[in-house]
C-alpha cells in the first residue's frame, strides 16, 4: 500500500498564471451606466463590473494547453485540419467509450506530424458511419453533423428546418415539443417555429429544503416527470409530438442533474411512439459527473465512458459547446446516421431510396448562414482550442473542482439565512427561488426577480441572469405554460476563473441584499414587452415596492 499523510483539505489541481484586474467603480457611476442602458442587464458594460456571473457561456478561463491550441488552427476555407480532428474528438467521448478507446488524432497536429501517408490514413480520408459523426465520403453522401458556432444557432438551425418539413407536410399545424426544461434560446426558436415548448419537471421536489441543506445523494432533480411525459403525449396525440427534448443538466431547472435511468427511460418512451429524442447537450460532462458520484452502478466509470452511454440513448443533439467544451466559442449539431430523425425528417421514393436528406436540407442552411461545413462559424483557431477543451472535461479533478465551488457558494447562502436557495447546487451555478426569497410578497407583474438582479449590480457590481417571471415570459403563457416556470436567478461560476474570493464577497452581498430585500424595487417593461427572447433587449425601469 502506497503511503499517506492526510491533511483533511483538497490537494490543489491548477495554478492562475494571468491576471486581469478590476476597477474601482462607484455607486453612482453604475446608477448611470443603468440608466443609460435602459436597465437591460445584457447591456451593462463588463468593464464596471467586480464580479460578473450572468452565464458560463463562453466565459470559460482556458487552459494552457488550449491557448497552445490556437497556434495550431489552420484557418483554411475548406477542409482546414482542425474540422478532422473536431470530429474525431467527438467521437473519442461520444461514442468510443472511454479513454481505452480514444484514438487522440489530435496527437497527430500536436506533435507536428509530416507523414502524409499517415495523415491521409489516420486523420483525413478515415470513412466512419452509423454514429453522429460520419466521416469520408459518407460525411458528403449523408451529412449528418454540423459544427456551429454556437448552441442557439444549432438550435434555430434544426429548427427551421423541422419548421419546413412539417409545414410541407401539414400546413397550418400546430405541434408540442416537451423537455424537462426548455433553456430561453431553445424555447424561444421552438416559439418561432410556431410550436408550443412545455416543461415537465417535478417542482415541488425541485424546491425541496434536505434538512441542514445537505442531501446524502444528489436526488437528480433535473429528471423529466416521466408520467407528465405520458399524459402530455396522450393528450395532444404522438402524431403532434415531433420530437422529445432533454436538457443535460436541466438548465432552466435550477442546473440540476438528470439520471441515467431517466434518460434511458425517455428514450424509450419517445422510440415507442416512434418520435426522435433530442439532447440538449450543453453541461454533458457535469451530468456525467453527477451520474457518476450519485447514481448505482457509474462509480467506477469516467466521465467519458458515461458520456458515450447518456449519447447512446439519443437520436441526435444540439451543443453549446461554449459551456462542457470548455472554450470560448463553439457549437454542435448532430444526428444519428440513418437513425429515427433522420428517416423521420426525410423523404424517400416508393422504392425506398432517398428523395430528399434532412441532412442535406441542414448543410445547407448551415452554409448560407454560417459558413462551409468544415468550419461553420468558428475558426481554425477556436476550433483546436474546443477540442483540446472536450478531453479537459473529461478531467476528474477539473470536474470536482467545479462542482465544489457550486456547492461552496449554495451552502454560503443557505448558512447566510437566505431563503431560497436550491439545493443541491446545480453543476455550473446556483439558483435562488425569488418567490421565497420575497417571503411571496411579489407578484408575477412586479418582475421582482429582476429588480433584485439589477440591484445587485447597482449596490455590488455583480451581475447575475433573471431566469423567472421575465425572462421566461410568464404572462405571454399559457396556464399550464406558467406553472412550469420557475422563478429564479441564476449565479452562473465561470469555468477555472473564480477564486473563493470572488464566492466570499457574493455571499455577502446577497446576504446584505436579502436583510433590506423589503426596498429591492419592482421593474416594467417600457419597451419590447413581446420580443421573442425579450430579456437580451428589452428596455426596463424600476419602480419603488409598496408592499412594504
């Protein structure tokens, strides 16, 4: 047995080697930045924040080894190296089962690799099929994976081609796409495809309080409710259910995890009724990370041998991969080679060859819009950064690391006194109910959850998203639509850049903040009260609380 000497604190993972320092900002120079930004969160300038958790999109603080990455990119127009080795990193984790079965083709470009003969057999005429990622000539002859340069143009890229196939095929139909938590870019593209997005998620669990606030395993609160999955199907007909969506994690739902079972039941609920399941795969490997520490039976498995069975179960997925990618820029879109979407969103003849490939109908909204399929979006540089960014995700001691500063700052506000914190924290932020935290004093119309959101910049410099009342538009919904919706705010922890620092001070704010929450001000829409996805660019102002 190898020797120990406990020291009951984490050994260290990493070390900061940039800085990048804030400035000094008063009260009342950020009172004038919000009014001159209309009181639009997304509008405040970064520059005057101390602390900015708006999201983890992109945020991210790379790696070393991703900063080397960039200088690798091949910035061709068509067929740059990177478009290969993206591919190829894709389907090391999505589908070969862990890190026994890697093929690291990015070794090849890392090391500087002169053998042509080599890079022609192992890299750029490799012909793979029957997964998401088909390569060679089956990539040209069936496309069926779409690297976007982010997630909500994967998602309005699927969309408006679903939206064109069914208004071929039934003009004037309305259809429902479930998930167990639309995000506000998802739902708002299925919005403007004409289809009506539901959530079906268990709330009152979501918002259950574990006595001391700790629970002994992660209850995965993010699950679908399977038997509203039932009903909902039921009740509006399989026939006007084109697809069935789950996000992983549930981002809307509080970050919170999803089961393996729970995926592996959805899957087979949808496959019953022959509707294609989608994942919105932007958190894969904090799911993963939480299947494995939570769940029977993954203990023993890594991150990417869970990852390739959570992918099994699906039949395609959008990805931001700006979240688990692990980068600052990057996207995905994909489908199952000759799977259940695809041959529901083709056309084929009475001979049963093909009329026309969604696959195809994809690329080519993906090239008018974003640019050829080999790079679609980003760069030659973005594109080795992301997947150098994919195998850190996979990174155990990465993973810890961030889901125990979720946990840190969760248990500081729930030891604070604050009500409403969920719990347990999510994998990349933490969420509070703003119901609670107002001791439901605040109404629907007050937008209460956003005047504590910009309060908090106004008083600290830290911006956080509204992801209730506001942001998911309760009053544009449906009553069924409305008790879906949870009232939260969102404090999103940026990947490898917060320092507990950073953590200690929010705690503190929030807890200052949650003392005098009676004089946190209402908020009203004074312009762009219907904008789809309203909260990027509506304009507000406050209001004094009466209810005092």
């Amino acid at each position: 047995m190898s020797k120990t000497y406990p020291l009951h604190v984490p050994a260290p993972h990493h070390f900061t080697y940039a800085v990048r320092n804030t400035p000094n900002v008063t009260i009342e120079q950020r009172e004038r930045a919000l009014k001159a930004t209309h009181y639009n969160e997304f509008a405040f300038p970064s520059g005057m924040l101390t602390v900015d958790m708006l999201s983890d999109s992109g945020t991210t603080a790379m790696t070393n080894q991703q900063w080397a990455a960039l200088f690798l990119g091949d910035e061709a127009y068509g067929r740059n190296t990177g478009y290969y080795v993206l591919l190829d990193t894709f389907r090391d984790i999505f589908e070969r089962g862990g890190e026994k079965n890697w093929k690291k083709s990015i070794d090849l470009v890392r090391t500087d690799c002169q053998d042509v003969e080599k890079l022609m057999d192992e890299l750029y005429l490799c012909e793979y099929e029957g997964g998401f990622f088909n390569g060679g000539a089956a990539q040209m002859e069936r496309p069926n994976s779409f690297i976007i340069q982010q997630g909500r143009a994967a998602e309005s890229v699927l969309m408006e081609i679903v939206k064109k196939v069914l208004a071929q095929r039934h003009p004037g139909k309305v259809f429902t796409i479930p998930s167990n938590g639309h995000f506000d870019t998802t739902e708002g593209n299925i919005k403007q495809m004409g289809s009506v997005p539901r959530n079906l998620y268990n709330k009152e669990l979501l918002y259950e309080v574990p006595e001391g606030g700790v629970y002994p395993k992660n209850p995965f609160k993010g699950n679908m409710d399977l038997e509203k999955l039932q009903q909902l199907i039921t009740a509006v007909g399989s026939e006007n259910v084109p697809l069935i969506f789950t996000c992983i994690t549930n981002n809307p739902v509080c970050g919170q995890a999803v089961s393996m079972a729970n995926l592996r039941e959805i899957s087979r609920i949808a496959h019953s009724y022959n509707i294609p399941y989608i994942l919105d795969a932007a958190r894969w490997a904090e799911n993963a990370y939480f299947i494995k520490m939570n769940e029977e039976g993954y203990a023993g498995k890594s991150i990417a041998e869970i990852a390739t069975e959570m992918f099994s179960y699906c039949d395609g997925f959008t990805m931001s991969a700006k979240k688990d990618g692990h980068s600052n820029m990057g996207g995905m879109l994909a489908f199952r080679d000759k799977g259940l979407f695809w041959k529901n969103f083709s056309d084929f003849n009475e001979d049963g060859s093909v009329k026309t490939d969604v696959g195809v109908l994809l690329k080519v909204k993906q090239i008018s819009c974003y640019g050829n399929d080999s790079y679609g979006g980003m760069s030659g540089r973005d594109i080795m950064a992301l997947s150098v960014g994919l195998y850190e995700s996979c990174n155990f001691n990465y993973m810890n690391e961030r889901i125990a500063q979720c946990n840190y700052l969760a248990e500081g506000f729930y030891k604070a006194g604050i009500k409403g914190v969920v719990l347990p924290a999510g994998g990349h932020a933490v969420y509070i109910n703003m119901d609670e935290f107002f001791d439901g004093k605040r109404g629907h119309e007050t937008f209460a959850g956003e005047g504590f959101s910009l309060e908090l910049i106004r008083r600290y410099g830290i911006r956080v998203s509204e992801l209730g009342d506001y942001s998911m538009e309760y009053d544009l919904k449906t009553p069924e639509q409305q008790a879906e919706v949870a009232n939260v705010v969102r404090f999103a922890i940026d990947r490898s850049r917060l320092t507990q620092e950073h953590l200690d001070y929010v705690i503190a704010a929030v807890k200052a903040l949650y003392e005098d929450r009676e004089n946190i001000p209402n908020m009203r829409i004074v312009w762009g009260h219907n904008l789809p996805m309203r909260h990027f660019h509506a304009f507000l102002e406050p209001y004094p609380n009466e209810e005092k």
